[in-house]
C-alpha cells in the first residue's frame, strides 16, 4: 500500500453511499421500534384470573 490517502471522486461517493446506507437502516430500525411500542402500548394487561401460571 502507498503511503498517500485515496482522495478520489469514487472514494468520496462510496464512503457516502455507505453511510447513507448505514443511516437509512438505522431510521428503518427506530421506525420499526416506535411502531412496535405503540402496538404494545394498545395492549390490555391479563387479568390475574388469565395469567399465566409460574413458579
């Protein structure tokens, strides 16, 4: 490898495809959470009659 940094128009472009990528998936992930704690959140408890048994 050289010494001298790759500072090319393509290097440039990937490392910002990349973190586009990476930035969409984590707006995917945050999403995906927020959707699910509000379907959770409409959720009635059981009530001690419909627990489930435990130790």
């Amino acid at each position: 490898m050289s010494d001298e940094p790759d500072n090319s128009l393509a290097t440039r472009a990937a490392i910002a495809a990349g973190a586009a990528a990476i930035g969409s998936a984590a707006i995917a992930a945050a999403l995906l959470f927020v959707k699910r704690r509000r379907n959770r959140a409409n959720e009635k408890p059981p009530h001690p009659e419909q627990a489930p048994e435990t130790d």
